[in-house]
C-alpha cells in the first residue's frame, strides 16, 4: 500500500514545485511569525513529499520539522535533506510540550482522520501553539461539485469530505480566537471574472480549501496578521451560480432586445408593404379601367370599319391617298 500511494500522489497531486507554488499562499500568514518567534518551530502532520518544508526552509526563519506514517514518503522527503521522522501525527502532537510551535500545519489529512480524531488533533494543536501561533489544515473542498461527489472519492484512504465551515467552526471550537477560511486553486480566467458556464458552476468552484486559525494574543501582536486575516479569497458554488445566473439574465434581456428591434423592423416593414400593396391595387384598377377604355375604342373601331359608309368611301380614301404620295 505503501508504494501504491507514493505512486498515487505523484500521478494525481503534481510535482514538488506545483505542490510549492500553490503553498506559497500561507507565507503572507506567517511572515509576522518570524519576528515574534526568531526560532520558530513548525510541526508539519502527515508531511508527505515535505513540500511545506522546504518551502519553509527557503523562505527562511523557521525550524520545520515533519511526521508522517508513509516511509516511502518520508524516504522522499529525507532525500531532500528535510528533518522528519515515521510517526502518527497524534502520537507526535501529544508528546509535544505546551506553547512549543509557531505553527502547526497539516495538508490533506484531515479527510484521512476519522471526526474524533481530528478533533483530537485541532484541540492538541491549540494546546501546542505560542501566542498568535497559526494551525493551517488544508483540505478538499466539497463545495466543488465535482469534487464532493467525484474527485474526492477518487482516494481510496480518504474518509468525507469536511464543509468549510465544519472545520472553521472546530477551530473556535477548540479556543482559536479567529479562524479565515481560504479557497485554492481556482482556475485563474475564471477567478477574474471571465465568463461563467454551466460546466463552471460544477467545477470552476475553488478545489481545496484551508482553515487558517490563530491562537490568542495581545491585540498588537493580532494586528500584524489582520491583513492577510481581512482579504478575501478563492470562488464560492454560490458566487459563481450567481454569476453564472445574471449572465443568462443578460443574455435573455439581449435576446429580448434584439426580439423587440426585429418586431419594430419587422412593423415597418409590414407598414411599407401595405402601403406596397394599397399602391399596386390602385395600379392594377386603373389597368383595368385603361383595358376597358382599349376594348371599347377597338370596338368602336371594328363597329366603324365594318359599316357601309367606310365600304362606299373606300375608293376615294383611296384616291386621296394618291394625291397625297404624288405630292411628297
């Protein structure tokens, strides 16, 4: 199994500087971590490929440490000369000494942790934090259709999905003084408000997402974190089904237009055409009063040419004809 899901991750999780890039995210977080805390002790569960490590160890200012169960994972991590260690992430949480970490990190475990569990796991993480210290679970999103119903699944170790505001309200729960729900990887036309499809609406929702909580402390020391706490982030199923729902309104109301531009075309069209056929109707009455006055004048013509008077002077037309060709 082991194999198996070194495997698994690598065909279906990305490579290491995907993995790295898109954790960039948590930096604006615990960039004030660095001052407060110059040692600053991270515990990263269920450390996996150790991304989060080395992403911490070059960003500087931080002692990473990881655990996980998978020694084909960790076999990976120590290749890039991480410090981590085979070991069950609450047995390692336990063991830890109150208020000893700056933050406590774990992506994509909580869907593998039954509910006891990982509440077993926030509650500790609280326990273990410093003041303003940061607890960072990263995990599926079932707000993404595709995900909640499909993708999620596609895991044979994952356990359910987890609402966002299920682990946000975990958090509070435990004693975290504010928790901020962050959304990820988004497609980024679509996160700027690029055209919204029917497909978006199954999809487009931001696929994972994280609960960032911090530990109380005294007000000057929260302020320096309210920035990235205060930002908002990622696409929510109702936001993209609301815009997804104003453009088929736009387009409906377009469509409408158009309907009401071709119907008044279309009434001036109709209006031309009557007046069209008013004026070929008053054409064809007056061919037909100019046929009956042809008819008439043939008649008369006929009536004329058939009568005796034009048979007896015929010889003197003749005659006159005569004298009239001589004379040309």
């Amino acid at each position: 199994m082991d194999d198996f899901y070194q495997a698994f991750e690598n065909k279906f999780r990305g490579d290491r500087e995907l993995i790295k890039n898109r954790l960039s995210v948590y930096l604006r977080f615990i960039q004030p971590l660095k001052s407060l805390y110059p040692d600053s002790p991270v515990i990263d569960l269920g450390c996996g490929r150790g991304e989060w490590l080395e992403l911490l160890g070059e960003y500087g200012g931080f002692t990473p440490r990881g655990v996980d169960l998978s020694e084909a994972m960790l076999d990976n991590a120590k290749a890039q000369g991480l410090v981590v260690e085979q070991q069950d992430a609450l047995v390692c949480l336990k063991a830890l000494p109150d208020g000893s970490q700056s933050i406590v990190s774990g992506f994509h475990i909580a869907e593998h942790l039954v509910f006891a569990e990982l509440q077993t796991l926030v509650s500790e993480a609280h326990r273990v934090l410093r003041p303003g210290g940061l607890l960072i679970l990263e995990t599926p999103n079932p707000e993404n259709i595709i995900v909640g119903t499909t993708d999620f699944y596609r895991d044979p170790t994952h356990l359910q999905p987890l609402p966002p505001d299920l682990l946000e309200f975990l958090a509070a729960y435990a004693g975290f003084c504010r928790g901020k729900i962050i959304r990820l990887q988004e497609p980024y036309d679509l996160e700027r408000h690029g055209q919204v499809t029917l497909l978006n609406v199954l999809d487009g929702v931001s696929p994972d997402y994280a609960v960032v909580a911090q530990k109380q402390a005294d007000s000057t020391t929260l302020a320096l974190f309210d920035p990235p706490f205060d930002d908002s982030y990622g696409l929510t199923l109702s936001a993209l089904a609301t815009r997804f729902n104003q453009e088929q309104n736009n387009r409906v109301a377009q469509v409408d237009a158009r309907y009401r531009e071709l119907a008044e075309g279309h009434g001036h069209l109709s209006e031309q055409l009557h007046r069209l056929d008013e004026s070929h109707q008053g054409l064809v009455l007056r061919l037909q009063d100019l046929e009956q006055q042809t008819i008439a004048a043939l008649a008369r013509e006929a009536d004329m040419l058939s009568s005796k008077s034009w048979r007896y002077t015929q010889v003197l037309r003749r005659i006159a004809n005569w004298f009239r060709a001589r004379d040309k």
